[in-house]
C-alpha cells in the first residue's frame, strides 16, 4: 500500500512560486490526520459562503468536499470526520526510544 505525507512548504508572499522550498515531509499518523481534517474543514467552510448565494455553487461545492472525504477515508486509515468529533479514531503507538535507536 502506498504512503501518504504532508509536506510542509515554505511561500513568500508576493513571489508566486518563485523561492517556494519545503520545510518538511512526514508520514506521522497524527499529521496526515490533522491535515486531512483540515482540509476537509476548508473545504465545507468555502462550501457555506456560498450558501444563500447560489444554491448551485453550493451544492457543488459541498458535493467536492463529501468526495475528498471519502477520498481520504479510504487512504488514511486513522482518518475520522472533523464533523464526527466523537468517533474514535485507531492511530498506531510510536515507541520513541525504538525511533531514536536506544
């Protein structure tokens, strides 16, 4: 099964591209999930500006966000729903001294 990472990456504002670098790439459960969360999160909130505004867009939009969800649900294994705060999400235990090599 394939890995899945965040990259963490660095933009300066008003360079559009130019002098981006990353600053990190990980596979940590925790992180993958917090920023799987989050950009479900987003997604919904950009997906509610339009509601009252044009139902279509809306709708749309809403339509995206259910799909990057089940996207994600079905390669982060950990994954759970920010809408579903008391489900209980299953993330692996890091033995720290196994990671640092004591």
């Amino acid at each position: 099964m394939a890995d899945v990472e965040v990259i963490l990456m660095y933009r300066p504002s008003g360079f559009e591209g130019h002098g981006e670098f990353r600053l990190a790439r990980t596979s940590a459960s925790g992180a993958v999930v917090a920023v799987a969360q989050a950009a479900v999160a987003e997604a919904r909130a950009a997906a509610s500006l339009y509601d009252g505004l044009d139902p279509g867009l809306a709708g749309a939009s809403r339509a995206e966000a259910d799909r990057l969800e089940e996207v994600l649900r079905q390669i982060v294994p950990s994954y759970s729903s920010p809408t579903e705060p008391g489900r209980p999400r299953l993330v692996p235990l890091v033995d720290h001294d196994r990671e640092a090599g004591r």
